[in-house]
C-alpha cells in the first residue's frame, strides 16, 4: 500500500467517523416552560436575558399541551376545538386557559377575570379597564 492511498484511508475512515458520530450524539433534553423559548440557535439566558448561542447537543421540549410555534411553547387548542391562549395569574405563572367565547366548566378553565357562565367564557362588560381575551395571542420570540 503506497503512502498516498494509506492516507486517503485514514481520511475516508475519519470521515465515516464523523459522519456516524453526528447522528449518534446524545442530546440534553431541557424542559421549556409555557412561553418560553424553545427554538434552537441563539435564546435569551441567564439574568437580564441576554443573548447566547445555544448548544447543539440540546433538545428543548415543550410542556404538555403546548407545540413550538414561533420560537416559544404556544398553547395548542383542545382536540374539541376549543381555542387556548397564554394566561398569566398575578404571581405570573403562566397557563393554558380558553379565551372568551369559547366552552368550559369552572372560572379557572378561561382567562382571569374572564367568567364561566353557562358553559362559556364571558367578559365582564361592567369593568371599564379590562381586556377581554377573545383570540388565540401567540407568543413570538426572534431565533
């Protein structure tokens, strides 16, 4: 075997190598929370949100009830039909609630300050200052 084609093997085998390894390599799974970023490539971490880039070897994995969907853990819309959205309760932990119009069976199924009445979520039209969530609002983070 001459020097050139021992080479040429050794590249051929390095090459296999690498190529096999890439398929092979055991990825970091990270839980993402509701809203949160989920798209690989550069995220907002750590204190003040900076921009980092973020591991290859990562896969993040969105809540149950929520899909990836323009870099963030969207709220999906119950197999029913029912249309969900992005809640935040006071504390600002974040929930999957039906917006106004939509089928439910407690005040806690549909947005804060949005009622229950009847089977369905309904504004209170006496309160002047209130945004009554009535649509899907998905939340959008720039990859």
């Amino acid at each position: 075997m001459t020097s050139s084609s021992a080479a040429f093997g050794i590249i051929l085998l390095v090459s296999f190598i690498a190529l096999v390894s890439t398929d092979t390599i055991k990825k970091r799974i990270v839980n993402v929370d509701i809203g949160g970023h989920c798209a690989l490539g550069a995220a907002p971490v750590g204190p003040g949100g900076s921009w980092q880039v973020v591991e290859k070897d990562v896969e993040k994995v969105c809540a149950q009830g929520t899909t990836c969907r323009k870099g963030a853990c969207n709220c999906d819309d119950l197999p029913d039909g029912t249309v969900t959205g992005l809640s935040s309760d006071a504390e600002g932990n974040r929930a999957c609630r039906h917006v106004a119009g939509q089928k439910c069976a407690a005040d806690g199924d549909c947005f804060q300050d949005v009622q229950c009445l009847e089977g369905v979520c309904t504004c209170d039209k006496s309160k002047k200052d209130f945004y009554c969530v009535d649509a899907k609002n998905d939340v959008y983070i720039l990859s």
